[in-house]
C-alpha cells in the first residue's frame, strides 16, 4: 500500500511543519535521498508534492513534473499536500488530529495515516483490520470506540441527519452526540 511509504519519507526528514488547517506539511530532507518515484507513489492516496528548493538541482520541480528521475538530497525542501477525507484516506498529526475531522469521531477513516500516535510517539499506518495487530492501545481503544458507537447507533430509534446525534425516545428522551 502506497500510505506505508509515508514512514520512509518521514524517516529522511527533519521535524515536520504543519499548515495551520493540517492540510499540509513542509518537509526538509536530513537523510538518504527521496526519490521522485517515492514521491509519485503517493499520489495514489491523494498526497501531492510541491518541490521548493534543491541544492543541487534547481528545476527539482521541473523534472518531477515531467516524471524524470530524480532525488531530493539532504536540505532539500518540499510540501506535502494531504488527503483528509475520510471515506478514502487522512494523513493526521497524531489521533487528537484524525478526531478533529468531525466524521472521523463516529466512523472510522478507509486507510490513515498517524505521524506520532500519543502512547508511543511512533507514526502508525492503518490500511486495514490486519493493521490493528501493531496497533497501540490508544488506536485501538479508538476502534473500540467506533465498534461501539455503531452498534448504539443501530439501537437508536432516530439518527437525525443533518447531525450525527442518536435519539432514544423514552422517559427521559436521549439525545447523544459522537466525542
């Protein structure tokens, strides 16, 4: 899966830059060289790169766009942009991020991406089921969450739809909000 080639570009980077919407982040190469085709097999998930600066290479850009070989040596700068669609794929910063995509409190992302889980400080990738045997508690307490959240919403009378609040009509009525 292309969202695991995340830990390798990661890995030869400098402490990350998140846009202020988490949107984006800016990377500065540290260690082995990133190739162009690394950078390329992202954008299967819907991360692009924008080239900034090269020290050896001036048209970085250039030649990434017109699918030329190439690597990003050290001190080297690029921005990542980042998919946060849940339905598909989210690149967040840590599991307090991923939960800031209001969806993401009540489903549970196709595949995503976390830069550093908070109980072990270590990203983790999530592409499906399988992936939960490397899981942290955190992240699995989180799937836990979700589990429990569909079947209390599979109890409820009434989902209202334009929030994602369940309603139990009863003595007294309920309502519960997805946090």
């Amino acid at each position: 899966m292309s969202l695991d080639l995340l830990h390798q570009v990661f890995a030869a980077c400098d402490i990350p830059v998140w846009s202020r919407t988490h949107d984006a982040i800016t990377l500065t190469v540290k260690g082995p060289p990133i190739t162009f085709e690394l950078l390329k097999a992202l954008e299967e998930e819907s991360i692009f790169a924008c080239l900034h600066s090269s020290p050896v290479n001036a048209k970085a850009q250039a030649d990434f766009n017109a699918n030329k070989l190439g690597d990003l040596v050290p001190q080297s700068t690029f921005t990542l942009t980042l998919p946060r669609v849940v339905s598909k794929c989210v690149v967040a910063q840590n599991l307090t991020d991923l939960l800031s995509i209001g969806s993401a409190a009540y489903t549970v992302p196709k595949s995503y991406f976390l830069l550093s889980v908070e109980d072990s400080g270590k990203p983790f990738c999530f592409t499906n089921s399988d992936s939960l045997s490397k899981a942290t508690s955190l992240v699995k307490r989180y799937h836990d969450a979700i589990r429990f959240w569909n079947i209390i919403e599979s109890l409820a009378e009434h989902s209202v739809t334009a929030t994602p609040h369940l309603l139990f009509f009863g003595i007294p009525r309920i309502e519960i909000a997805p946090q």
